[in-house]
C-alpha cells in the first residue's frame, strides 16, 4: 500500500504547475495536473488563472505585474500548455529550422546509448553489440554532431567514435560518468571483443 504524498503547499502551486507545463508534450488537463500536484482541482484552476494573467502581464505582485512574456499558457484540446507567443513564432521557427529539429530513430538511440557506454568504439564493434548494420546510422549521429570521429586504430585502420558536448547538453548530464550505471545482470556486450595491446 503506497503512502498518499501531501499536498503541494498553495504558494508552490504555481511553479510546480510551471515545472510541469515547461516538459509537457501535450496539453495538462486539469484533473491531470491536480492529481500531479496531489493538489484540489479548483486550487489548480485558480493557480492556472493566476500564470495566464502573469504571462499576459495583467498580474501584479512580485514585481513582474506589466510585463508580457514571449509565451503564453493557452486551453487546447482539452488541456493546458505553453506555448510561444504567436508575434514571436518567426524568431522561433529561425532557431528552430536551424537546430535540425527532427527527433532521432530508436536505431540512432540505441546506436548513440552503444556509443555513450562503450566509448571509444568502433563500427564493427557497435554493429557486434546490436548485431545490425550501423553505417548509416553513426552517419546520422555524426552529421547531428552527437558523437565524433576519436581516432583511427593503427593496425586496423577502424575509425573509433565517441560522444560530444553536444550529447552531454542534450541529455541534461555533464559527463559520461553522471549516465545512469548499467544493471550488473545485463550483459555488457563486451563478449567476443579481443583486447588489443
């Protein structure tokens, strides 16, 4: 039997609701965000009212009263979420279209997942480990800057890759070592890999 949590103090309403709304892919219904906020709905409602009101720069208190934000909390489909205001999409969009937006394959995460644990690696050894052909993938991962070229394996020639900065901001982290550890019972995938000397 699980333990119900507390309730979210009023104050904290708001920024938990923001904290929320800020990740949301889809809009929050409200029902979604109390039970979220382990919060009544009407307490949510109000709270949601007030952010609509700070965002639009109706609100006063804390000294942001009069200020409109670039986004805005709109009621869509059932739900609430963020969204940009529409006088600013043109800024948006031009930042947007120039970071490559689209998300990666489940073939490119896995692939950049082989790469993040296992670095410096190999095509052939990644190709081991998922037992698929890799070449167009780390092709993609690379073009998106996600992992580079580390260095070429004097006997071999193969080119070994490894992880960017770019990988490190985009998962949230500050170095390889802050990735989650690998369950002990999970095979490795180092079997059948020679150690070179």
């Amino acid at each position: 039997m699980t333990t119900p949590q507390p309730e979210v103090a009023t104050v904290d309403i708001e920024r938990a609701l923001e904290a929320i709304l800020m990740i949301a892919d889809e809009p929050q219904s409200l029902v979604s965000l109390a039970t979220a906020l382990h919060a009544p709905v009407p307490a949510v409602r109000q709270s949601i009212e007030r952010l609509v009101a700070d965002y639009d720069g109706e609100a006063s208190g804390e000294g942001r009263g009069g200020i409109r934000r670039g986004f805005e909390l709109r009621e869509v489909g059932g739900g609430w979420r963020i969204y940009v205001r529409a006088e600013y999409d043109s800024v948006v969009q031009d930042v947007v279209s120039t970071q490559n937006p689209s998300r990666l394959s489940q073939a490119a995460l896995e692939t950049l997942a082989v790469i993040a644990y296992k670095q410096p690696i190999s095509r052939g050894q990644i190709a081991a480990i998922r037992a698929v052909n890799v070449d167009s993938v780390v092709r993609t991962l690379l073009g998106r800057g996600l992992i580079t070229e580390a260095f070429s394996d004097p006997e071999t020639g193969a080119i070994n890759y490894e992880t960017t900065d770019l990988t490190l901001t985009q998962l949230g982290i500050n170095s390889i070592d802050d990735l989650p550890k690998i369950s002990p019972l999970l095979d490795d995938g180092s079997a059948g890999f020679d150690e070179q000397h």
